[in-house]
C-alpha cells in the first residue's frame, strides 16, 4: 500500500476500530455482527476474529482493556475476552459471561482487568416504550468474576438505573467501583 492509501477490509458498514499505540500495523477492526479481523502488516493481509457469538448487535461493541495492552473484550449475548491483543483469532475468544438467550450486551469499558457490561433484551429501540423490553448490567468489579448486578437496589450517592437502552460505559479512573452510563 501507498503510506497515504487506506485499507478496507469490509465493504459497508463497520464497528469499532482498535489501534496499537506502539506499532500501528497492528489493527483490529469490526464488521457487523461481530466479525472483527486483525492485521499485523497495516492492512495488507488480515485474519478473521469473529467470536462466533449467536446474538450480537448490528454494530457490538469490542473494546481493549484500558491497562492491559493485550486483553479485548467484546460483546454480543456473551461477553468474550481474549488475552492475545492484536495476534487474536476466532478461536482466541473464551466467555466470560452469558446475558442470557435473546440479550445482547449493547456497552463495554474495561480497565486493569475489571469492568462493566451493560445488556438489552430484546435490543429494538420500540421496546423501550413497549412490553418486554430489558435491559441490565454485569461487572467483574470486586470479585473478578463477572455477575448480574441487581438494578432494583440503588446504594446510597448513587441514582436508579430507568429501563432504558444503555449506550455507553465509562469507568471513573479514580474509582473503579463507579461506572458511569448512557
């Protein structure tokens, strides 16, 4: 490739886009559906990391661990984790976490091993309003195993989670007991 030619790995639409900050041939890039694919050589070849995941969403997330380089996380009814960063491939995925049949994880952050996951079911924005839409969150935070947090109980400080779709995650970086929610 020309230094100032892109690569497209997919054609149409795509997801999240993960960069080494260190050597920025290495790249893992989503299509939809979760069918991320990695490259080592900036683009020229890539390898397939699709997690095989039953319900993702159009568009689920994949995110890198904040802290450790080599740890990605993504998303669908499962939560996937593999330790081998940008050298990651299909087989690499280990579940952390099942959401449960017809859910899909719709938000991730993960910093120094811990984290949160927040999930929908069924995921359609109409059901916000309607019947049988839910939604929920899971975190490793404390125990290191990942588990559904009881939303119908709100500590003290902190304000209740409305059945809504949850877009985004951020963990506060001076307390990691605290996530932050769209």
């Amino acid at each position: 490739l020309h230094p100032v030619e892109a690569s497209e790995p997919f054609g149409g639409d795509g997801g999240a886009t993960l960069v080494d900050t260190l050597n920025a041939n290495n790249v893992l890039t989503e299509y939809t559906s979760l069918s991320p694919a990695v490259t080592a050589d900036g683009g020229r070849t890539w390898t397939d990391a699709t997690p095989g995941d039953p319900n993702p969403l159009f568009i689920a997330p994949v995110v890198q661990d904040d802290s450790r380089a080599a740890d990605f996380y993504a998303g669908g009814e499962f939560l996937w984790k593999s330790t081998k960063g940008f050298q990651t491939g299909a087989a690499d995925w280990t579940v952390q976490f099942d959401t449960g049949a017809g859910n899909s994880i719709s938000a991730l952050a993960v910093a120094g091993g811990s984290g949160y996951a927040a999930w929908c079911g069924p995921c359609w924005p109409g059901y916000v309003t309607e019947t049988g839409f839910n939604r929920g969150l899971i975190t490793n935070q404390g125990t290191g195993a990942w588990h559904q947090l009881n939303l119908a109980v709100v500590p003290a400080g902190c304000d209740a989670v409305p059945n809504r779709y949850i877009t985004g995650v951020a963990i506060d970086p001076a307390d990691g007991r605290h996530a932050y929610l769209s």
